[in-house]
C-alpha cells in the first residue's frame, strides 16, 4: 500500500501508515531499559531473578558475566519469537563509591529478524548498562540471625553416641547439608550443639531436616520422631508459625551384631529406613523386622566385633575344622561356606548351646 507516511511525510510503500524508516523506529525488534539494576548478596555471591540463586559460574569475571547476561535477558522483550537475540556482557567497570556498592557491566545485546509484515530481516543493537546492587540476602540475613526453623537431633537408641560415631555422623550431617544447599538455599546449619547423649542441629529448612534424617536411616537404619511447636504467626499471612524437632535414632547394633528375637538367635545381615533383615546362626530362615518391633522383641547379644575368631586348618568336603584363637580349643563346622580355605580366620558365635560359623574373615 503506498500514500504518505504520518510521522515525517515521506511518500512511498507504506506498513501500518509508516514508511519502512518510521516503522523500523516506532516497532523494534526488542525492549529493554538503557539501565538495569540486579540485587547480588556481598556475602555468598548470589544474586536475585525472580528469586535468589547461586551462580553456576566459579571465577570472579564468569559470575559478573552471568549476572549481567540474566539481568538483561529477565528485563529483555522480544517483538515476536522468531528474533535471535544475543547477548554479551563486557568487561565489568569498579566506579567510586567502594568496593561493595559501585559495579557496573556494560552490556551489547544484539537482534535479528523481523516483525510481520516485513520481507527481509533487520538487525538493532543496544547498549546497556548493568549495575550491582550489593545487599545482603535472605539467606545470609537469617543465618547471621540464627535464623532456624527446626532441630534435627541425632541420637542411638538405649544408649550415648561413641566418639567415633559422632566424628562420622557429624561428617554425614554436614555433607548432606551441602549436597541440599544447590536445591534449598535455607538448609544452612545455624547452629550446632553438642549434647553429651548425642548431636543438635538448628537449620534454616524444615525440609533439610526431614531429607536428612531419612538418609541417615537409609545408611544407619534407626527411626525418627517429629514434633512441631508453635513460637508465632506470620505478619504477612497471619499463619500459625512452627518449630519443628526431628530426633534420629541409630540402632545400638550394626552390621554383623547378634540379636535374639522370639528365643532364636540372629546376625544383623542389612538394614534400612525401614526395615532391619537378619539372618538365624542356626538353620532357619532370614526374617525381616520393622523398627518398632525390634525395639519390642529383638535385644542385643553381642557386638560382631566381640566375637570370638577361630583359624581354620582343615577342610573336607563335610567338614571344617577350626582352632579358637583365644583357648586353642578345636572346633568341627559343617562345610557350608563357600570359598573357606586352610589359614583362613574365621568369626564364630558360640554360647552353651550354639558354636557356628559367621563369616570369613580374611
């Protein structure tokens, strides 16, 4: 359609009463503000989109670059779909005004295509400046607080954690913790407390709790019990607010303890969150237990560790025959483990009526 252009007069082909200059100037092919201001926390690093993140990124120019590129591209409108856009951070600028609270990064951001109606692609440039604004965020705001919205609490059950198992828990805890932290920025520990009967963690997530105390089930086996307090309300929400505590408890045996359940005696084969699976020292069956009813009927025997060990020095086809390392006395097993060979030490279980074979140990 051709007539008179109504901003500037030209006579021609014309595109929604604009000639192709007017239109390429009243239409762009993106929209983005000359500045752009992006919140970065001068503590941890992250920086705010929608929400609060980390960076991907590792060296100090790589993260400024990364701010900048999502700062534009949050604050960035594209005309249609079909425009490629690019965007290139340069290198970032120090202004007066201290290290904390004067950063900017100027930006080139590059477009090409067109709008409908046109019949060849077009290409725009802009230059923008990206400023950090450095403030303190949320998450280091609550964890300089002492901010925690529960306790996690590790424990064993009818008993205090050794010195060992706390040096190794607390490892476990804190690595879990970190491993969170990518996925949930709140599961910081605020504050950690020692207890004689065990270890205390405030942390900044409910759900860093929770997560936490099933893998420590999942590994150690044991059970949990949540309890919820109230401490307040929400002012935005009106809300109730909770506390929660979530106490762990590790059973008193391991891998390769002797328990008694129902009159029979047992080895610990493998546990879980859920179950524990334990295999008879006499013939019979593997059976598994839930938790709570090995607190009611299983009993620790003895520690693995304690059993006595015996050194084979012969083996039939029927028969193994074993020397007790700790009086010499001379044992006869029936041959039923495989791969046994003379020389071998061995871990047997034997009380008044029982004398068995638990595992080869070297």
């Amino acid at each position: 359609m051709k007539g008179f252009c109504y901003r500037c007069g030209h006579e021609g082909e014309l595109l929604d009463g604009l000639c192709k200059i007017c239109y390429t100037h009243m239409n762009p092919l993106i929209e983005v503000d000359n500045e752009v201001h992006v919140e970065v926390c001068h503590m941890c690093g992250s920086y705010k989109r929608k929400l609060w993140q980390d960076p991907q990124k590792r060296e100090t120019y790589e993260i400024m670059e990364e701010i900048a590129y999502f700062g534009v591209k949050d604050n960035l409108k594209k005309a249609n779909k079909s425009i490629d856009v690019e965007i290139m951070p340069q290198e970032p600028r120090q202004l007066p005004g201290g290290k904390r609270s004067r950063v900017e990064i100027p930006t080139v951001v590059f477009a090409k295509g067109r709008l409908v109606g046109e019949d060849n692609d077009r290409e725009e440039e802009r230059h923008i400046t990206v400023y950090l604004d450095m403030v303190q965020c949320p998450r280091c705001s609550r964890c300089m607080s002492n901010y925690y919205e529960g306790t996690l609490q590790v424990r064993a059950m009818n008993r205090f954690l050794n010195d060992k198992e706390r040096i190794e828990l607390d490892d476990f805890v804190r690595d879990e913790a970190g491993k969170r932290l990518n996925k949930d920025r709140m599961a910081f520990i605020s504050k950690y407390i020692p207890q004689k009967e065990g270890l205390d963690y405030q942390m900044g997530s409910m759900g860093a709790i929770r997560n936490i105390a099933s893998a420590i089930k999942a590994k150690y086996g044991g059970k949990s019990i949540e309890t919820a307090k109230l401490v307040g309300v929400d002012k935005d929400t009106g809300k109730d607010m909770y506390r929660i505590t979530v106490a762990v408890r590790i059973p008193e045996f391991k891998l390769g303890d002797i328990l008694e359940h129902k009159e029979k005696i047992y080895v610990v084969s493998s546990l879980n969150e859920s179950r524990v699976y334990m295999e008879p020292v006499e013939l019979g069956d593997k059976i598994a237990l839930v938790w709570n009813e090995i607190d009611k009927s299983a009993k620790l025997i003895k520690k693995g560790e304690d059993c006595e060990t015996a050194t084979v020095i012969s083996i039939t086809p029927d028969t193994i025959t074993a020397m007790d390392d700790s009086n010499y006395e001379i044992y006869e097993y029936n041959n039923t483990i495989e791969n046994v060979k003379e020389g071998n030490k061995i871990r047997i279980f034997k009380n008044e009526e029982i004398n068995r074979i638990l595992e080869i140990i070297e």
